[in-house]
C-alpha cells in the first residue's frame, strides 16, 4: 500500500470512493510481494501494481465490480491451461488478491495511519480478508505498539491478532495469518492480513571513504535509513555524503553501543564496515558480531586484511560462530573495481541473504525465481 497511499488518501481525503486490490499471499514465483496494492480510482484511474503487469486487468474489473456492489472479495489468480493467456499470470505464480471498497466511511481511520506512517511510526493493519461469518470480513485494527485501535467479531480474535500484528510490526514483515473463526490459534476459517508500516531499516556505514559514498547511495535506494560514521570530522561531512540521512563523527564502536544502548539496533540493521585499518574496524566488529539479531555484518578489505582482522578479533574473545556471522571480504564476486560496482555487489550480498537467495547466475540454477517461506496453498480458494 505504501507505494499508492499518497493518491488514495487524496482521494479519501475528497470523499471519493477508491477500489483497493492488495496482493495478500503469493507461491512460487510471483512477480510482486504481499502488501503490493493497485489502485481503481473515482475517474478509472489505474494506480500501482499487483503483479507487474499480469493480471492488472482482471484485477481492475475486479475493483470496478466491487466499488459498485460494496462487498470485499478474495481472489486467486493463477496459470492453468485454460487461464494462462486469458488472465497474464503467464510466470507461473499464484497471487491471491484481496479487492475493497475504500471511502471514509469503509476506513475511517486511513487519516491517522497515513499520519503515522509519513512521520515514521511503527502502525500495523490488520484486516480479516476470509472468515464464514461474511459480516467480519473486512473489519480492520490498527494496531501500534502500545494501542490497540477497532474490534473484530469477538474479544478472543482482536487480541489474537493484535499480538501477532505487533511481532510483524517489531521484524517490518506483511503477513497473511490463519485462526479458527473466533481467533483459535490452531483453527482455520479466519484470515487476516497484517500490513506492518515499520520505520525504515537501517543502514550503519563506518568508513566515511569513497565506497562508502556509493555504498549510502545504494542503501538509500534500497529503501534503508542510512547513518555514515566515521571519527575523522575532515572526511565525515555532509557534502561528502549526500544520500545519507545522517553523518556522524564519532568512533564507530562507541556510535554502535549508544545505539545499542538506545534500542536502535533491530534484526533488519545492516553494518557495512569498509575503513580496513584495524584501529576502527575491529573494536566496532567486536561490538557488531555480538549482536545476535542484526540482519547482516560485512566489513571490506583483502584477504589477508581478512585473515588478520580474524586473528585480531579471536585475540579480543570472540567465537568462532560469532565470527561465522561476518561477511568478509565484503560483496558478492562480481569482478567489480570501481566504489559503485562495490556497493551493487554489497547490495547483492544484502539482499541475497535477507531473501536466502544463493547469489549464483539464474540461467544456471532450477526452481523457483523468487524465495518464499514454505507454506501450503489453500485449495478452497478458485484460481482465476
């Protein structure tokens, strides 16, 4: 939703009547993620994506159907061989589709979450997208992390929820969860998907070198809030660093502990350690290799740089399995040379282990395209 929200809270904001199509689950290779969401607006508008172009005009139609009748439907759309061509979703993926009528009166409380979510503040909403009882569907929380906004069909399911809602705002995941009609953990008949609006991940750079010029700019586009570090103020300077949110002069593993201290350290954190002199490099590794939830640790230089850096860090108590937790030489092996071609490789790296990818050459592996957490389809869902 995030991508849509400016043009569907000026709509709201109108009075005027949207239909919301939001991609709730995918299986295997989807071209879009939970939470993608398209737009039908009040003048046919077509806002957003929920599948890259496959299935944009099933979907659309869709919308269109449910703006005028007013009742929310759930949809799968998938390849068979009678649908493969008519419908698009030619990847061979399977998107169930969740499609709303959108107006001040279906989702009063829109205003505040889109407040929340421009100031930066951790919001979850929780929508019940299946459920036997048709007058549940539909029914939302908005779930912060100390409040509780709405109530589902019972006492039982809103807390149900509204605890499961706040551990995806805690890890920034968009989630579709199953309980029994009255939100029995282990039951089914009740679906609801949790778009969790957590703040920006972040991205900790220490070295305020070239490469790390490229690597924030990188970051950035990547969607992290990105912190330069470095202790030397001649070098760490705002006009050397354009695309960072902040720079910081300090030495980097006293920078890492008040962050530490102050909780802003969560599993998204990524730590790009690219100043290879040991001096900095390895007080902040001994502080970042502790750290069991950061999402990943990598530190650049050559091999030998690497070798030493591991003799140091051994020297300063650490353990073979925390040091296994660090990515160096940093990057994936893709022959690069200058300070950009580094951070695309930096990046691959990232990326590759947030989504359990193996980084080889996809002409040249089998399976899936896309990772997914291992889950079951629903077969009493129609595949469109």
């Amino acid at each position: 939703m995030r991508e849509v929200l400016d043009d569907l809270l000026r709509w709201w904001e109108q009075g005027e009547t949207v239909g919301v199509g939001t991609v709730v689950a995918t299986f295997q290779s989807a071209p879009r993620p939970a939470g993608a969401s398209m737009l039908v607006g009040p003048g046919g508008e077509a806002v957003g994506s929920v599948s890259g172009g496959c299935v944009e005009g099933a979907v659309y139609e869709l919308g269109q159907d449910v703006v005028g009748s007013g009742e929310p439907v759930l949809q799968r759309y998938g390849v068979s061989d009678e649908d493969a061509f008519s419908v698009g979703l030619t990847c061979g993926g399977i998107l169930d589709v969740y499609v709303e009528k959108v107006d001040q009166q279906t989702f009063p409380e829109l205003g505040e979450v889109a407040a929340d979510i421009a100031a930066g503040r951790p919001v979850a909403l929780a929508t019940v997208i299946e459920h036997p009882d048709p007058a549940w569907l539909g029914r939302r929380l908005v779930v912060r992390p100390e409040e509780v906004g709405g109530r589902l069909g019972s006492d039982r399911a809103t807390d149900a929820v509204a605890d499961d809602a706040r551990g995806l705002l805690a890890s920034g995941h968009n989630a579709t969860l199953t309980y029994g009609p009255d939100g029995e953990r282990r039951g089914e008949g009740m679906r609801v998907f949790v778009w969790a609006f957590a703040p920006a991940p972040r991205m900790l750079v220490f070295g305020a070198i070239d490469f790390a010029a490229a690597v924030a700019s990188v970051g950035k586009f990547l969607g992290y809030r990105v912190t330069v570090c470095d202790a030397r103020p001649v070098f760490a300077t705002a006009t050397r660093f354009p695309e960072a949110d902040e720079v910081i002069v300090k030495w980097p593993h006293k920078f890492l502990a008040e962050e530490l201290e102050a909780q802003r350290i969560d599993p998204r954190t990524v730590i790009c350690v690219l100043t290879h002199d040991p001096k900095f490099d390895v007080p902040v590794l001994e502080k970042a290799l502790r750290i069991p939830e950061v999402a990943y640790v990598g530190a650049m230089g050559s091999r030998r740089t690497h070798t030493d850096r591991l003799d140091r860090l051994r020297e300063a108590g650490l353990s073979e399995a925390e040091l296994g937790r660090l990515h160096s030489p940093i990057g994936l092996d893709l022959g690069a040379r200058t300070p950009e071609e580094t951070a695309v490789s930096i990046a691959a790296e990232i990326i590759a282990g947030r989504w359990g990818g193996s980084g080889d050459r996809l002409s040249t592996t089998d399976g899936r395209i896309h990772a997914h957490a291992a889950r079951d389809l629903d077969p009493s869902l129609p595949v469109a």
